[in-house]
C-alpha cells in the first residue's frame, strides 16, 4: 500500500515521490488507509514540511474527486484562503467576492465553515440570509445569473470524511489546511489566494502554476494575514500565463491609508454579516478599504482591469453605484429556491 510506503519514506525525512504522493492521498480519500495511518501521514508530512511536488499531487486526488460545478463563463474567479491566520479579522474576502461580482467579474468561491476564527465563509453567508448547501445546479445558475456562486466544501468533497475525525483529534495544521484553496469544484482559472504562512507563497504559486492557472494572486501579509493586508506590507506571486513574479506592495501605493490591526476585526457570523453590509452600503473606513482592496485584485486576475489599481478603482466604483449591494440581495434571493 502506498500509505505504509509513504509513512516509511515521510519518518526518515525523506521527500515523496508524485506517484507515492498521489497513492497515499488516494487511500485516504478512498476510505482504505487506517485512522492511525492517516494519523502518521499527516504527522509526518508536517514534521518534514510539504514539498511543492508533495502539495500538486495530494490535489490532484481531491481534484478528481470532487463534485464539479460546470460553468460556461471560463473567467472564474475564486478568492478562497488558507484561512489558520490566527488575525480573528472579519470575512475579507467574503466581502470582496461581492465588490469583484458587481465590477462584472465572475466569482466561484470556495468555502468552509470556521475552523481557527470566530465566522467562517459558510457562517457568515449563512448570516447575511443565504443558504449554503446549495447543489451544482443552483451554483452554476447563481455564478450565470448573479456573478457569484459559493461552494460548501463538506458538500463538494464528501471523501473527506474519512479524514475528518483524525484531523479534529491532530489539532494542528495539516496538508489538507493547503489543498482547500487548489481545489475548487469550479475549477476556477484564476485565483486570489491567502496563506497563512510566508513560506506557502511560492510553494502555492508554482503549485497553481503547474495546475495550468492562468492569472493568480498568492498573498500574505506581513503582520500574518491570509489577505493583502492594510497595515503594512504585503509578499506576492503572481502567476500569469506560466510566469511567476514576486513582489512587494503596500496600501500607500494605492492611495490607500495604512490601518491598525484593531481597525479590521471582526466578530461572529452576525457581527460580520452587519459589517458586509455596511461596506456593501457605502460605510466608509479601514474594513471598507481592505475589502475593496482585495476585490480589486480579484477584479484584476479575473480579467476585469488591467492593473491592480485599476481594479481597485472599479472595486470602489461597484460600491459606490450600489451594484455590489445588489449582488449580495439576488445571491440570497437565488440560493434560497433550493
């Protein structure tokens, strides 16, 4: 069995092989390897640290596996994190799905509940009055008809149950904290992904660069978030048609005011929910600023602008003239038909 291999290699450091990789993820997700192997697995791989290739081959499995979302728009953008960042902020990205919908860019986002904050994107959707288990069909109608679909993982990767109860009992990050965001059942092309860790960045970008992403933004900002953040600096990768650059930005560059970490928290589902709506309705400040900071890059890697501050500027535009707004009221309006 592969597992056993990999638990072998993986206990005296050793680097996995893509076909060792593939084998072990593929027992897990077929229900064939053991709680206690899983276990060993996921320890082990943390201890040694996953490998770029170790990383493209376990998604690989999960990709395959999935419950696919058919869309006929090729432009999908998916603004899905790590999330782990510890920054108990409110739904950033969540918020920016919105913004980048109402600019005219499609956006497939992919999504759990909380596991390290206080609201996950599944919690706080379900906050502002959507239904979140929704089916392919309804996803696809959603993405067509409104601009924005959401995915609850659970209900998209049912193979992750086998997995589930020893990563609770782990308590610590795994490979599966990584392989959520490369996994979109949209098979989304473009990305805007947040990471936990510095060290994630490169490893993320040429991981979705071999997975044929055509524009991505991997990000994390220097104060730890899984986000560009508005307090400082944030690291970059942009994957564009089979080229990766890194780079450095920061608020000021934008014309945008740097914030205290204070000035972006966030709350439960409800308190989060309250404060979408209040960005989504023209309420000004730091939260009102990160988050069409981060729709702008989702407008820009799904095509909508040709620079980031361009997008960033059409990300204000789609607030200000309401229409990300709208978006939020037909996306709980149509997801509620199921």
């Amino acid at each position: 069995m592969f597992i056993e291999k990999a638990i072998k290699k993986l206990s005296v450091k050793e680097n996995l092989s893509d076909e060792c990789a593939y084998g072990a993820m593929n027992e897990i997700m077929e229900g064939i390897a053991t709680p206690v192997e899983i276990a060993a697995f996921l320890t082990a791989l943390r201890l040694k640290g996953e490998t770029t290739e170790e990383i493209y081959s376990c998604s690989r499995v999960l990709r395959e596996k999935c419950l696919r979302v058919k869309c006929r728009e090729e432009n999908i953008v998916d603004t899905c994190g790590t999330g782990g960042d510890g920054g108990n902020t409110f739904n950033i990205s969540t918020a920016a799905m919105f913004i980048a919908a109402g600019a005219g860019v499609k956006v497939a986002k992919h999504g759990n509940r909380s596991i390290t904050s206080k609201s996950g994107a599944a919690d706080v959707l379900e906050g502002l009055g959507a239904e979140i288990y929704t089916p392919p069909e309804v996803v696809e109608r959603c993405i067509e008809e409104v601009g924005v679909g959401f995915m609850f993982a659970p209900m998209y990767h049912s193979s992750m149950k086998h997995a589930m109860s020893v990563r609770r009992e782990l308590g610590f990050r795994t490979i599966f904290n990584v392989l959520g965001p490369l996994t979109n059942p949209a098979a989304s092309k473009r990305q805007l992904l947040g990471v936990f860790d510095k060290n994630l960045v490169l490893k993320m970008a040429e991981v979705l660069n071999r997975l044929g992403t055509k524009h991505a933004m991997v990000v994390h900002g220097f104060d730890g978030l899984d986000e560009i953040t508005l307090t400082g600096n944030t690291y970059v990768a942009e994957v564009m048609d089979g080229d990766i650059t890194e780079y450095t930005i920061k608020p000021e560059d934008f014309g945008l005011t740097p914030c205290l970490p204070y000035d972006i928290k966030g709350g439960g589902p409800e308190e989060n929910a309250r404060i979408i709506k209040g960005i989504l309705s023209g309420e000004e400040g730091a939260k009102a600023d990160i988050a069409k900071l981060n729709a702008g890059a989702a407008i820009y890697v799904g095509g909508g602008a040709k620079s980031l501050k361009e997008g960033i500027e059409k990300a204000k535009e789609s607030v200000k003239e309401r229409r990300a707004l709208a978006v939020l009221n037909n996306f709980i309006e149509k997801t509620k038909v199921v």
